[in-house]
C-alpha cells in the first residue's frame, strides 16, 4: 500500500525524498552504525539470507536497495553466483558498495547502478534471484515493487525480503521497541549528528507489517510459495516467495 494514501508525513512513513536525503547523508557511517546497533549480528543475518536464497553458480542476482553493498558482498563471498547486479536510487550509497567490489576477488561479476526499486529498468524474466535487504520497508509503494520483482524473475524465480519485523514474545519485544525507541536514535545521532534520520528508522521500523501481513501482500501481488524465517527471535525476518 502505498504510503501517500495513508498520509505520508505520519511518523515512520517513507517518501523519496525523505528517503533519499537520509541515506545520502549517513552514507558514510552507515556500516559503523549498523555494527554497533546489532553487535555486529547483521553479518549472520546476511549469511542466513544468502543460504534461505539458494543461489548456484549460475544465478543471476538483483540486489535491490543494496545501501553500501553487504548482501551483494554476502552473496559473492558465500553463494558464489554468476553476477550479482547491486543497485540502490541513492548513488553515495553505492559509491561506498564499489569500493568494497574493488577489494573481491572471485568468480561472481559485480555491477552497479542507481535504479528506483520501483520502476526496474530490465526485461521481464531477467533474473533467478531478486533480494533487498532492510530496503523494502523504506520504499513508498511497495506494491510497484512487487509487481516489478514478478515482471524481472524468471518463472520459479525468488524473492528473498530480509527486513527487520516483529519479535513473537512479548516480554522481548517491549525491551525490543524500548531499544529502538531510545538507543538507535541516540547512537545515529552520536555517529552522523542526524539523529532526526535515525528516529526516522525506528518509526519505520515500528510502522511496517508484521510476518504474516507482509506474506499476506506478497501472496496479494501474486507470489506463490511465500514463507518466512526469523532470525534473532524475530527481530528480523527473512521472506521467500517464487514468481
């Protein structure tokens, strides 16, 4: 649903805009920030995406809102896929992924390009495997998104969603929002001196659907096979659906 029917000046609501201008200016220490906010959990969050995709040596992979680049890094390093295409609209996102590139050596081919998640520039059934980490929460239409990842997979093509959700016992997930409330507006802002951004996340991170309502959607836009895995007691979760 998009965002702009609901009033999208409400807390945690995405717009271009605001999206684009928080992720253009925390570029630079946005891998610090996510270290130090997870513990450094977000590398096995990765690692389990990659393994729930199933890629092989001759996957195609479009990495969708791709920030700085660690899934499509986690995807090189570990699935080992023929080419994994890393694209994001915000480019000093991206700059930041080349210069990891840079640094691989492997068997998978690595490109960039700044692409809207909703409107992909590709032909219908281009790739095996589409995945957008931590991304599809902050895109204003998701249901344009949907309908473009369905037109760019192959037939029995995966979507694979890592996204943060909602923890299933309560008592965890009051210390969950707590932390959220208070600890990742504090750290963005001690790291970026944006702390307005970072607040920005954690109402996003709250207003977005929990597990069963976004495999709902996905089912709605037409998805088959959709599941999900949580991961960290359900502070994130992992979507699969097939095209």
């Amino acid at each position: 649903m998009s965002s702009q029917e609901n009033g999208a000046t409400r807390p945690g609501a995405p717009t271009t805009d605001r999206v684009k201008h928080i992720f253009s200016t925390i570029a630079p220490s946005y891998d610090m920030f996510n270290a130090l906010s997870s513990f450094g959990i977000d590398r096995l969050w990765r690692r389990a995406t990659v393994r729930l995709a199933g890629p092989d040596s001759a996957s195609a992979v479009l990495d969708l809102a791709a920030g700085t680049g660690d899934l499509t890094m986690a995807f090189a390093r570990l699935g080992k896929p023929a080419s994994v295409l890393s694209t994001d609209f915000v480019p000093e996102m991206l700059e930041v992924g080349k210069r990891k590139a840079a640094r691989y050596s492997g068997p998978t081919t690595i490109d960039f390009a700044v692409v809207d998640a909703q409107a992909l520039p590709f032909g219908d059934a281009s790739f095996d495997i589409v995945t957008i980490a931590f991304g599809v929460r902050n895109l204003p239409e998701r249901d344009r998104n949907f309908a473009e990842v369905r037109r760019v997979l192959k037939p029995g093509g995966r979507y694979v969603i890592l996204e943060f959700s909602t923890p299933a016992l309560a008592p965890f997930r009051v210390l969950y929002h707590f932390y959220l409330k208070t600890v990742i507006p504090f750290l963005g802002g001690l790291l970026t001196k944006d702390r307005a951004s970072f607040q920005y996340l954690n109402d996003s991170i709250r207003a977005f659907p929990p597990q069963a309502a976004l495999a709902d959607e996905l089912r709605a836009a037409g998805f088959k096979r959709v599941s999900w895995r949580n991961l960290t007691f359900g502070i994130v979760a992992v979507h699969l659906a097939e095209a």
